[in-house]
C-alpha cells in the first residue's frame, strides 16, 4: 500500500509504515508542508495513497468527492509521538485488511 502522512503527524509514522514494507512518504517529504488540502488530496487521487491525517479537512473533501481516495483519520488527541506510533502499529493489521477489502473512510479511535 502507499500512504501520504499529512503535517501534524510525525514523520516518524512515514518511517514506521516503510519498515513494514509499504510506501510511505510524509507531506515533508514531497516539500507539500505549505501545499493546501485540495492539492495535497488531489496529490494522493494521482498516486492511489491513502492519507492519513488528523484534519477533519480531508473527511470533509472525501463526504463530497464521487471517487475519493481512501483515509485513515486518526481521532485521538495528542499525544506523545512514541505512544502514537506504538498505538498505530498496533492498529496496523487490522487497517491493512480493512483497506485491502475497499473501506475507503477509517476512523480511527
């Protein structure tokens, strides 16, 4: 699977996804930190990624596009970036299988 981190996550989850064998690049990567929602979207339709991010933004611009990308939006407050990545490995199975069968909206709690 590809993966685009969006900006208010660590690049650290970027790094975590490529050592599980996915493609995984964070906004920094690809010099977007400035780029807007729709471009960075828009970015993710062209490459099949999915987007991970916090911003409700991107729920918003999937609820009204008729073929939309998938998304994992992840929904917990913040927390220290070790917890967070731990806690999305954790998650990481169950996002894989959810994905590979076509859900395109994750909520991630």
């Amino acid at each position: 699977m590809r993966f685009l981190v969006d900006a208010q996550l660590p690049i650290g989850l970027a790094r975590m996804l490529q050592h599980h064998g996915h493609e995984s690049n964070h906004v920094d990567d690809l010099n977007m930190m400035q780029t807007s929602d729709r471009d960075i979207w828009a970015w993710a339709k062209q490459t099949q990624s999915v987007i991970i991010t916090k911003d409700e933004d991107f729920v918003i611009l999937h609820n009204a596009d008729e073929s939309p990308c998938a998304l994992c939006w992840i929904r917990v407050g913040n927390t220290r970036k070790k917890d967070l990545l731990a806690w999305f490995e954790r998650l990481l199975p169950s996002i894989e299988e959810k994905l590979a069968s076509g859900e395109l909206l994750l909520e991630l709690i």
